[in-house]
C-alpha cells in the first residue's frame, strides 16, 4: 500500500524531538505537514523557535487540542511523559498516532508506577523494529510507543548477545549522553555555561526512568529476567549518545562466536551498522541520521563482553525511529526519508 | 624539615603535563623554578608554546640533558612513556624526581611488557597517597611514579568497597576523559573538528594502558586478584575524566555500610572529598584542582555498587599528584600549592 | 536540459569539503558518484576517514590523476590551494571542473601574488550566484571556482547596502569562524584541547587571504574601490561562520531605505533569507544546509549600518555552493540536491 | 595601611560573578569571607550552588538584607543592575562598596536613562585603574563601580591609540563572548543544547547597554566624543572575551608609532600584556587570570588599525578587576590574591 499526501501533524513542535520531526518530515516525500501544536508558545511562529526549520518559519503554533489534531492520518506526539494517553483516548481510532513519550512504552504497570509514579496507561507495539520479532507488530500498526533514547542504543548493543545466550543475565551499561536528551526544559544545569567543558553524572544507582525498558527489552530477548545496572553521565555536546554494555561471558564462549552473532543479527538491517573490527564507534558519524554505529570486543582477561554503540538521540534516538514507524505502520518503504549519512565534521 | 628556594627543573615543559606542572609550582611557595626542558621545541620562548603562563612567557627551552638537569634539588619528567627509565638513571641518587609517566607505576614486569612492549625498568614508590598505606612510602622517597590519570580516579572510587570487602573482586570501570589526556600530539582524531560535538570509544576490550595499572591498585587493597574491565571514552571538553565504577555487592551488604565505608576511607584526606547524598559528581567542579570529587549509590534492583568519581586529569590527575608528592618527598605540608577550588563555570 | 546518471568525481575526498560534497552528493537524485581521490591516503577505505558516510564506507580512495578523474562528467577538485591549476589544464575541456580552492578566484594577478605567492593561473567563472549579474555566468560553464567560505557571507550581508549606494565604500568585517574552515591539517593549534573553550584571532591586519577576495567582490558592486578592513576568528565549533560588517552610512540614509534593500536584494533567492526584523542570525540555524541567513540594522547613534550573516562554512561555503554551481552549471534546478533546512540543537 | 583580617561579605554569592568573587577571596591571603548573601537561593548550602567552592560547601546563603551585610569592612554587590544603588545608601558610609553591577558605571545621566529606562543613581569611582588618571581615584575610595566585561577589553585594547591620536574618533569593535557573561538567568536561548556548536550575534545596532560606557571611556581619553559602533557575539565557550577593535588612522601615522604607543601604554602595567609582535590573544590563556593580553596591527590596504584583546569577563572582566579595586581601596599591593596565570589546555 503506497499512499501520497498523507497528513501528518505533530504535537510539541516547539521542542527538540518536535523539531527534529519536522526536519525529517520536510524531507520525506510522502507526507504533508498539517498542524504544527504547542501549548505555551501556541500564537507564536515557529521560526522564532525552531529558525533551522527555514521552510516552515511562517507557521503558526496552534494549541494541542483533539479539535486540532483531528483530521490528520498521522500524529506525532513529541509531548512531556504523562501526557499523550489523556490525548490519545480522544484521538480517532484508525489514526495513527506515534508517541515520543514513555506512556505506552513499559508492559509491566508495576514498573510503570515505580519509575514515573502515576497510574499505567497500557502498551502499545514498541517502536524498534531491529529487535527480533519486533517489526512485524508495527506493520499496519495504529498506535506505536517510539523507545527512548537510551534503551535505543543499550538494548541493540546487547541484543545479540544476550538473544545468542553468549553472556550471563547481569548486564552494565554506561552511557554518555548529549543535551538534547534532557529537552528544552529551563534548568540551571543544563545551561551552556554549566555544560560546555563538564561531564556529570545523573541518575545513578538504578532510579533512571530508561532502566526498566532496556531490562524490558534484554529480558524478552534472553527469555529470563536480565539485571540491568543503568548509569548515564551528561556530556558536552548537543547531539548523540555513547553506550557502552559490559557483562560477562558464558563459559566457552568465544571472540568468534561473538563476531558472528553480532555480524549476523543485522546482516539485514538498513540502519544497524557492525563497524569493522578496530574501528569504534563516535558519535558525530551518526549525528543526524537514523543509523547506530556498533561495535564488540571479547576481553580475555576480564572474560567480559563490552559492545558500543553510538547513536543520534533526536534521529534514531527519537524522531527518525518515530518516521521509521510510520514508514511502517503506513507500508512505505522502511527507509523512506530516512538518511544513514551522518553530519560530520 | 622545612626548605626554602627548592631548585625545580621541569622536563617536557612544551606539553600540556608540564605545563600544569609549571602553572602549579608557580603558585608554590617553596620552590624556584629551574630548567625548562624540551625535545623539537627546545630553543623556543615558552611564552610560544604555552601563553598562558605569563610570568614565563621569556624563559627559553632547553635541551632535555643530564646536563641541564643536574643541579636541581627536583626534577619533574613530564616525557613519553619509555623514556624515563634512561634519562632517569643517569641523574644523581640524592636527587628527588618525580615521574609523570607510566615508566615505574607497574610492579609486575610481565603485565608491563604485555602494555608497553618493551622491557620493564623497575617500579617507584606509586604516587597516590590516598590508597591505604600508600604515604607512608612517599614520604622523604626521592623517586617517585605519579599514577596514571584514569587509574587515580578509578582507583579512588572504588578503593573504600575493596579494601572494605564489600564488593565482588570483578569490577566494571567507565570512564569518560578530556581530551588533554591523550597530548599535545598531532593526530587527527585529536584535532577540534574531530572532537567536538562528538563522543567515542577507544581502547576498548580490556587494551587500554591504564588497565594494568587499576587492577594492582585494586588487587593490593582487596588482597586478591580483583578482574577490572576498563573501557575509556573521549569527550568533548579539554580537561576532567568522570569515571564510574560498578561491581555486584557481596552477600548482605547494606547501603549504609557502604555510606560509611566511603566517609570514613577519606575523612583525613583534604583532597578527596564525598559529596553529600544526592549530589553527584561533575569534572567542572574539579577543573584545576587537585581535589576529586566522589559520590556512590547502591543500587538494589541490580544489586550493584556504582560509584563515581571526577578529578582533572592534568591536576590530581598528574602534575597536582605530582606537586603532592614532591611536597611528602621534602617534608613540605602535603596541600602546599595546592587547591581543592575548581575553575567554574 | 536534464541529465541522469551524471558522473561526479570528488579529487580530495578524504578531507572535509570531500566529505561534505560527498554528504550533499548522495543526497542528489541526479547523480552517480565516481572516482573518489585523495594523496596521502589513496588505498584506504573511505569508511575508516569519513565513517559518517556510511553508504560509501567501503570505497576505496584511488590517487588524485588525470587518468581517474577523466573519464567523468563533473570533477569537483577540493585540494589544497595552488594544486587545482595544474590538474585542471589536462583535463578534458567539456568536463566540468568546479575547484574548490583559490586558485581562480582572484581576477587581479597582483593581488593573487602579493597573498598566495605564486604566480597567477587566471580566473573563472565566480560561483556565488547570489551576487547581481553572476548567475548567467554560471549557467552552462565548465569551469567554476567556488568562493572562499569567508567572501561569501561577508559579500552577501554588504551586497544589498554596496550596491543601492547606502554605505561609504570603506567596511569593517570581523567574522567567526569554527575550526573546520582550516581544513584536517595536523597543527597543534587546532587541537582539540587547544580549541575547545578557546576564541582566537589570527590573520589580524589585512593579511589573511580573503580579503582581496571580497574587496573584488564589494568594489565589482560598488563601480569603485571598496576599502576592507577583514579579521577573522576561531570560535570553539566545527562548522559555521557568523561575519559582521560595519561601514558608514552615507548622508541621509534611513532605517527604511536599508531595510527595503536587503529585502529586495534578495527577494527571489532561495538560499539567502533575510530574517524578520528583531531576530538575529546564528550558526546553527544553518548547519548542513545551504541557507544564508542574514540581518541588518541602522545604529543611529554611531551612524553605522551593521550586517549579519550566518553560513556554513563546508555547506554554502564550500560544498553547498559547489553543488548549486553544478546544478547551473547542466541545467539542474538550482536547489537540487540541497537544502534550507538546518541541523538544530 | 595593611591591614588583616579585613571582614568582606558578598552579595550575589549564587551566580557566577559572586562565585568567581569567592573563588579568588579564598586565595586572597588579606581578607576573611563573611556573610554570603543571596535572593531566591537564600537557605540554601553554597555547596549546592558553588559546588567548585569546596573550602565553603557548608556555608548557607543569608538572604541579601541590610542586617547581614553590615558589620564588615568591604562589601561586594554581585546584584542584577538596577538593584545596588537602593541597598548601597542603607550601608554605613565608611565601608568599602565594590559594586559589579551597572547602576554607578555611567556619568550622564542621560545615557543611563536611554540604556536602563530607570533614573541615574549616580557615579562612582571607575574600577579600571589600568586607564590613564584611573588608579589614583581608587586609592582610599569607599565606593567603586567595577567596569563591565566588554568595556573592560574593548576600552584597553583601543585606550593607547585614542590617547596618542593615533586614530579617528570613530571605532568600530566586536567582540565575542563566552556565555557566563550573560548569567545563570534560565533563558531558553542560554541552554547548552542551544549554544553548544553556535555562534549568535545580539545587541547589535548601538543597543547594547554596554555602548555607552566604552563610549565615555574613550571620548574621556581622546578629549572630544568618540563614536562606537559595538556588536557583540555569544560564541560556544563559559568563559572569555576576544574583542577586536578597528579604526582609520590619522595622516601620517606609521606603524613603529602604533607599537610604540601600545608598548608605552601599559609598560607599568601588571595585568596588561601586550604580546611579542607576531602573537595574536587567544581567551584560554587568560581564563582565571587577572590579565588581559593585547596585540595591535596596522594594516595598510585599509589604512586601519586593528587591536585584538582577550580577557576573561568574569575574571578581570568582573571579580578580579573587584578585587584589584579592594587591594587599591584598603592599600593592599594592587595583584595581591590574583594570577595572570591562565588555565589551559
């Protein structure tokens, strides 16, 4: 099914994962970009906010209302977590929506409560379709649950191992994440003078809303529970996070075993890419695109598995995952305005 | 013993280790700075090659010799790893040097050919009096080796766990470091276009030079071997590493013991300070200083311990290390020159 | 006349304006990418110097000859300045050559030799269509040297007030400039560490080579001699320029008549916009894109006109504008292949 | 007159101007810290805000009354402008009053109106003692208003050509800088996602409240109204200021007399530096210090002469220069408790 002139509208466009959506929307040749939402810059002109977004620097942000979104094929929901399922409910069925927030992501209501505190909205079909049997629940899909940026890149980089059984069920990520991650929120650490030259950490000791998605995810690849220890550190730059994933390998399980197994879960995928050995992933090759960078290497004396993987956090990280969902809730081609060329330098 | 006009002679004072060490000891009461020493940039003013330090900008490069060094009542090496051994054997005994390099901070002769490929020169008192028992060896010593910048930090936060028992002998250290820790070297990885905006690994796989250097540290205190994986990341911003340490909690160990296991480890110490609960820590905080801020957390779901820690590579991390140590070797109050205030914002 | 299937080589391909032509390249729906040269690298993979083009990952680098390059129907030379002349005459007259470099965009022997040093290899074609009565030049050339990064924004936000006669013929330009614009050349003081948190002037005083650049440019304008006085900056980023120009008002000028002119001057170009009074441009507004935004204001207190501009320096500054020639160059839409539209946060 | 013990509070403590104070006040060896006052952060432990400031982490913000801050001999206003002058007539006559802010800056009451929009509180003796006729002023004084950051540099690097004669009386400067010259205040455009990679212009067109005061520093100097055209950049960096300053010459005027003039200028001078011919200012090698480094050209073609000065704006742009004043207000040797040390890498 190839449809043209689908409408597409996008609520929160005055953010980063609003305008990120938009960027890759006016490159994208089957859509038309319908309304543009906010709620306290509604009235204002988007290239006020967003002046990148040069062709669309005369629209005017309307409010987020059912009233406004109605009418479209498609809605993106770039909105602060908690809020999309109230919106959502109100939306036609046979809409498709595609939430950028955590609403619908976690299967577990428990989990839910514990990390964000409010009661469980449900889940709809999790948007990373590199993840095996993945995909298929978001062809033709209505509702999809876009992952959030860190999960992305954690959960891809141990993907294959933990699918192949290769390292036992006690896993360590450690990322470095740009700013953007953190959003357009007005806060005095995330100001350029406090970021620019400094590295911090946050969220440490397992209270970081992502862990329970990437222990979601690894869990149902390793079809037992996985421990996840989640630790993610601020970094200087805008764009991109690192993720490094340590665990230790099974008995007998070797550097080779551990090169198929990653060469062969994405020999496939258009977006995942194996770097070649001794070559490493950074962020700026990704910057921009909807392509992850990985790589793995077996430490012998450590007998530890440590795979890296380098990602955009607004492109595949949130906005382009989100494009590539539609692409496949709606039949195009997965790929379709979609770019694996980083910006770089 | 209390000496005046301590005669300092800096070798390699062209890079960015010596450098530092210059910025300090010109704030340091009780030395006169000697011999500035360097290799291809011999003859040129300082003022060229490191304008920030003023008060030098006239002093001239000399040639890195036996010659120009002797008669000094220190000497600062601040050279390539290797070069130490030869140049250090020819100057006289009752001379105290200090070593930034790595050429004397590994005991086992093996893990150092294994790292550094060549023959191992013999190990020095190790220059981080914080680890337990580890002062006492410093004080009056007249050779000394200043740890390596990512083993100082990771080293510290891990070392109140280890020494108290309180976690598994298999530990997870990331870190992620300025870009001075890798030299003033020419290469393209290094230059700004590459660097900013941007986040990568390197050395991954239990490689990295430091490795060996983390694991003795850790092993002496736990008296055991204790397994370190080791994976570094290059961040965007020229000074500071953030590491963090994460190993699997021994058997009904309490958060509360671990609180008071770090608080008490360094409750002597007027460089390595424990933030308050809840306060993580941030490279900025550190930048300049020779204080190293630490933080840790249990985190019950994983049943893990992580903690953090953040030091400026070039100050606790090497030259400040090294002003310390000097300081225990001539009997100078320990802090004397020295800072815990960072340079923020 | 439309082409498919045009051939493209890039001479110069592993460095940075090689890899953003190639970036803009395979985004160009009209053509094939050929030969790919370089000098000291020819035989590596492109992949492990460019890893953000993925898609062109496994291309070999091939030696920058007359025989690699012939045989294609657009050669875009993107090597150091002074080598492009020599290569060009053995190429095939009817091949399109779009240099990247200097060396024929100087029309004034004199002035070539008194900044380059060398002598003069002529002129062509001025590639920056955006200038009154320089399109139609372009349109079917086949030799076309692209203007320096510089000379475009600081020509472009002073075209409008040069040519209506509004401003003295004696301007001030003061640009800054992110490190790309030196190129990969290993230099200490493009290190990243020296970089980062780091705003320098270099080239001060006249002597930085394109000045004579946009004084041909404004003089051209201007029917008459124009004074510029050109200092330049390096700013802590990879890409991007902001350029101010300052000059004198001539008798009587209003606020009005200014604002009438940028806005004519620039009425019908796609890639220069003028923004809405009271916003001001920024660098990012135009990161990967080929957008010029620009700004101008009446200073009636210091009776000054004050413009300015943003690019980026490898887009419209260099690759950008090298593809825009192309386009004019064979008759494409001028827009193809490229874009307004920014890479933000 | 020496004294010990002097009693300082500062007012402000929270932002960066009052911790860039409290940075160098505990360095300074003359002065015991007092009362640390703040408005919203009131209550607070210093160490949450400040957390570089580790020698004062425990101390608590007292809330900015008139109660708190008497009682000591040298008081620090590090306020938002506008909000001295009603505090500073509450405190007793005899105690020295540093004031950062703007509020007794400007003689004319006439340019305070047009710039703040609020009425004149008057003027005080002016913080830049490296002007000629400045220092004696500040010797004894109780009152002294510190001099802005841009003024600062902008007033020094152009100070000995507008006193010799050197050159027209009408100047054009811009000037770059680092993003803590705006503040801690939460604006949307000061986030590091936002600034990180950007370079912006702002305050252009003689809108700048800082227009004014380079104005009188430099009609002051040359004995009749000098115009300034000022426009000012936010460049991706905390700290810093480079600020370039170009004017016509006189008839006549040689280049040897432009050296002379600079070289004669601040000869005497200890925070001044004029760099070997050749050398051009870079902001890192002044970030923390007390210095300003200055470098003059004169370029023929344009028959202009071109000063480039860098500066650190909260060091000598804002608290240096406040504690130099204290040193000249109590007697204290004027560099007492500051470094034309820089940190860098």
């Amino acid at each position: 099914m190839r449809m043209t002139g689908t409408r597409v509208a996008v609520a929160g466009a005055s953010g980063y994962a609003g305008g990120e959506l938009l960027r890759l929307l006016l490159a994208h040749p089957e859509v038309e970009i319908g309304a543009l939402t906010a709620n306290s810059n509604a009235g204002e002109r988007l290239g006020a906010l967003q002046p990148h977004l040069l062709p669309l620097a005369d629209r005017i942000l309307e409010p987020t209302t059912v009233e406004v979104l109605s009418g479209h094929d498609v809605v993106f929901l770039a909105l602060p977590h908690g809020t999309s399922a109230a919106l959502a409910e109100q939306l036609p069925e046979q809409m498709v929506i595609v939430d950028c927030g955590a609403d619908f992501r976690l299967k577990d209501a428990e989990a839910w409560t514990t990390f964000y505190g409010t009661e469980h909205a449900g889940s709809w079909p999790y948007g990373l379709p590199e993840l095996p049997d993945h995909r298929a629940a978001l062809q033709g899909a209505t509702r999809i649950a876009v992952p959030g940026c860190y999960p992305t890149v954690s959960s891809l980089i141990l993907a294959p191992a933990v699918a192949a059984g290769l390292i036992e069920p006690d896993v360590v990520v450690v990322a470095a994440s740009g700013t953007s991650g953190a959003g357009k929120a007005l806060k005095a650490n995330l100001l350029g003078s406090e970021v620019m030259g400094n590295t911090s950490a946050y969220g440490v000791g397992g209270v970081h809303r992502h862990t329970p998605e990437i222990t979601q995810n690894l869990s149902a690849l390793a079809g037992e529970p996985v421990t996840v220890s989640f630790t993610p550190m601020l970094v200087p730059m805008s764009r991109g996070i690192l993720a490094t994933g340590t665990a230790t390998l099974k008995p007998g399980v070797t550097a080779d075993q551990v090169q198929q197994a990653y060469a062969a879960a994405f020999a496939d995928e258009q977006f995942v890419h194996v770097l070649p050995q001794g070559q490493w992933p950074q962020t700026k090759s990704v910057v921009g695109s909807n392509a992850v960078h990985l790589q793995v290497a077996v430490d012998e004396a450590a007998n530890k598995l440590v795979a890296v993987g380098a990602v955009d956090n607004l492109t595949k990280g949130t906005a382009g995952a989100a494009v590539q969902c539609m692409n496949l809730a709606l039949g195009f081609p997965e790929q379709t305005g979609l770019s694996t060329i980083g910006l770089a330098p």
